[in-house]
C-alpha cells in the first residue's frame, strides 16, 4: 500500500512553513492513528505498522518541521515543544481530526504525552514508545553528541553504514527495514553526495552536559488509556520510571520488547501485534456497548 503525501503550510510571526503527512488506509474510516516520531527521524519510520494497521484505521504518519518532507524553520531558536504542539493544533484542524489515537516514539511521544495532558485533548489512546516523563541527563547528552553532525555520504551504501551505526540499538529486523530506513533517511544533495534528511539546527538546543528532564506533573494530567513500550536495553525510559508510569498518572500498561534499545523499530510482527491488539481492545469493547445499548 503506497502513502497519499501531503502538505499545507503553517504561518505564524516567524514566516510560513510547509508540513508534510503521509496518509494510509481510507479518508472514510472513523478511526485515526496519527504516528509521530523521533527527534532526528521522520514519519517513514512507521510504513510497516501503517500498513498492517491499515485495515483497521486510517494512519497518518507525520513529519515534524525541520526533519523529512517538512520544512525547515528560518528562526532556529523556535525547534521547540512549543513550536510542535502548535503544528500539531495546525495539522489536526488542517485534516479535520477532532479525535484519534496517538502513537509516538521518543520526541513524538512526549508531544503526545502533552496534547494528552490537556482538558479537551484530542487524544482518546495513547502509546508510547519508549520515553516517559523522566529522561536522564546523561542519555540526553549522549543522543546530543550526534544530533547536529552533517555528514556527506558518498552513496547510499555508505549512508547505510552510518545508520546501521547510529541506529544499532533500534533493532531493525531484516536487510529491507535497513534499505527502507536509508532510503527514507538520506537526501541527495546537488553535487550527487547524500545528506541527512533533517536540519542539523535541532541539534543546537544540546549542551555537553544535559541535566534530567523530567515531567511528572504533565504526565499525571494525563487520563486517556496508554500504553508504554520500552526497549529492554534503553538509557532513555530506565524500568524504574517505566514502572512507575504503570502507578501515576493514567496508570499504564507497560511492554517491554526484549533485545532492543532506544527505540524499538516497531517493524515487527510481535511489536506491532501488540500496538493493533491493544487498541483494538478497546474498539471492540465501544462496539459491544453500542450493540448493548441498541439491543
């Protein structure tokens, strides 16, 4: 199943700028999935979980400003939550979603961990994967300390060594989730070389030595169901936080995948099995009640 790619453009103070989707499954379907990803990753990364889950819902992938088909920011102080949250609002009227489930990794899990968090949040499930309200420092500075290279690749093979360097820990599970990922993860550039298909500037916001975020008071705001998969290995969501999610806040279910790191890839059969069934759970429990009360 081929993506339906699209973009509108988002103008506030600092100019207008262009964001992108990619759009699975049928426009008429009630039940949206929108994916979001990680802080130097794009939309692409949820191709196999959106066409298995296309069936069931319409996904919708997005790509964050400044990384894949969208945009860059002119003003690079604005690579803030802020910011995303805002093109979020912007994005969910553009294509008249007044309710989904939220499905996002790392970065895109902690922007739907705060649209969550809000009174009237369109947010009726949410999964996480793999970032919590605590996030230690020192994981921080380790990401940091790549995000904000530019390397130039002189094809794609030597492309794909650097990602199968940078994203070991993901656990992607065969030779065609690495093509896809290159594929979807470098630009060519004018000159022929390849480039990393995000803004080098998002880096900027990263010190040598990041402190622990931490944000218990949005995620104890938070009330819609969620689940939380992490990677077994991971430096990011630690087991002590995972756990502690399962008893604060909306009391969560927690996951763990086994021989993955920061974050899984979710191209799995076995992790997106266990994304479909879970909120699938909760579709076929709405259809019981409507059939209940028809009857």
């Amino acid at each position: 199943m081929r993506p339906s790619a699209g973009s509108f453009p988002f103008t506030d103070h600092n100019g207008t700028v262009w964001l992108a989707f990619q759009d699975f499954g049928e426009r008429s379907r009630e039940r949206v999935v929108v994916c979001v990803h990680g802080l130097t990753r794009n939309g692409r990364d949820f191709d196999r979980l959106a066409v298995a889950m296309a069936k069931d819902y319409r996904v919708i992938e997005v790509d964050i400003a400044g990384r894949g088909r969208s945009g860059w920011l002119a003003d690079k102080s604005e690579y803030t939550y802020q910011t995303y949250l805002k093109h979020m609002d912007a994005f969910f009227a553009y294509r008249g979603i007044e309710e989904c489930d939220f499905i996002g990794t790392s970065m895109g899990g902690l922007i739907g961990m705060m649209l969550a968090a809000r009174e009237e949040s369109p947010i009726r499930r949410l999964v996480l994967n793999d970032v919590g309200p605590v996030i230690p420092g020192a994981a921080l500075t380790r990401i940091g300390a790549r995000v904000g290279e530019d390397p130039r690749f002189k094809n794609l093979q030597e492309a794909a060594e650097y990602f199968k360097e940078v994203y070991a820990d993901f656990g992607i599970p065969d030779d065609l989730g690495w093509s896809d990922l290159t594929l979807h993860s470098a630009i060519r550039q004018e000159n022929g070389t390849y480039a990393l298909h995000y803004d080098p500037a998002i880096g900027d916001a990263f010190t040598e030595e990041m402190p622990d975020v931490k944000l218990w008071d949005v995620w104890d705001d938070v009330r819609c169901p969620t689940l939380v998969l992490r990677g077994e290995t991971s430096d990011v969501l630690t087991r002590d936080t995972a756990e502690r999610m399962t008893r604060s806040g909306p009391k969560a279910e927690l996951v763990e995948f086994p021989g993955v790191g920061h974050a899984p890839a979710l191209m799995t059969e076995e992790q997106i099995k266990v994304i479909h069934d879970w909120l699938r759970s909760f579709d076929e429990d709405d259809e019981e009640d409507s059939a209940t009360h028809a009857g």
